[in-house]
C-alpha cells in the first residue's frame, strides 16, 4: 500500500523527461533546417507565399511584394519617412500585413491583435525595411520559446540568428536594400 502513493509521481517524472527529450529532438530538427535555409514558420513573411510544391521553399507573393516595392520605393528614391509612409498607405486602404493574411484565409494571430485597428504602424513599416528577407536571405530564429513548459516567446540577439543567403526569390534588390539600412541609421 506505502508504494502505491509512488506511482504518480514517478510516471509525472517519466512524462516530463519524454517531453524535455522529446522538445529537444524537434529543437535539433529545427535548428538542422534553418542551418539548411529551409523555411519552417507557420506563415511566410508578408511578400511571400509557401511553395505548395514543398512548405520549407519560398516563393513571391506578387500582391503584397508589390507593396514592399512601394515602401523601399518610397523610402529610398522619395525619401518619404517611415511615418509619411504609413500615412500614404493608411490613405491608399492597404490592407496591413496580418489583414492581407487574414484576407487569403490563414488564420494568423498576432500579439497585439486585440490592439489591432487594421491601420499601418511605423513598426511594421520599420521592420519590412530592415527584413534581409527581401533580398533572399532566410532569416530564422529571432525568437525562441524560453522552454518547452513555459510557451512565451523571447526575443534573441542577432548573432544567434539563423542567416542563409539567397535560399529564395528577391523582391528589392541589394543596393536598394543597402540604401534603406543606411538612411535608417541616419535618421536614428
């Protein structure tokens, strides 16, 4: 009678070392595809659509990669401000990132959805200007779940990012990409 008070909490202990192992194996994988320049999110960035010939591949999104044109456009050779920018596009009733996801029926769900007015924001435009993504890098792990008990994500540094170069399709080309980098560090 003593041990059957025992078998809880040893078959507790037993799951959780099978869930760490287990979490830790598909961290491996993860970590070997994005070594690899293999997409694995959810949903692809804004501007791009998944392969449906194979998930892990990028393709461009012509729709919303013309919007990411504009905004370098604007940036770059208008020198709009990232604020001008957002006024512009909240004027022209662009459909924000998550709206345009949303739009074509993937079920996306932001943080700051609740907040979320379906207007532009200086971030989004900010970090579409900043995203090596554009020019064919696959940029991956800039946020890690802190453990497999507690799902909260956490920003990483950039030199524990995941970078391949030209692992798919450009939409801006480098120079231009470069040009934007240099104007964001001159406004700051």
């Amino acid at each position: 009678a003593i041990l059957d008070g025992m078998e809880v909490p040893i078959s507790g202990l037993m799951n959780d070392r099978y869930a760490a192992r287990t979490s830790k194996d598909i961290r491996r994988t993860f970590d070997m595809k994005r070594r690899n320049g293999e997409f694995i999110g959810a949903f692809a960035p804004y501007g791009y659509a998944k392969d449906p010939e194979n998930k892990n591949c990028l393709i461009v999104d012509e729709e919303a990669a013309q919007v990411v044109r504009n905004i370098f456009y604007w940036y770059v050779n208008e020198g709009m401000s990232i604020s001008g920018i957002v006024r512009h596009l909240n004027e022209l009733a662009v459909l924000t990132p998550t709206s345009y996801k949303h739009s074509k029926g993937l079920m996306l769900k932001t943080p700051n959805q609740a907040k979320n007015d379906g207007m532009w924001a200086v971030v989004t435009v900010r970090t579409i200007l900043s995203n090596q993504m554009y020019i064919g890098n696959m940029v991956q792990g800039k946020q890690r779940v802190i453990s497999y008990k507690v799902h909260k994500a956490i920003q990483t540094p950039e030199n524990e990012w995941y970078i391949v170069e030209n692992t798919h399709e450009a939409i801006i080309d480098k120079e231009t990409f470069e040009k934007a980098q240099f104007i964001a560090k001159r406004d700051t």
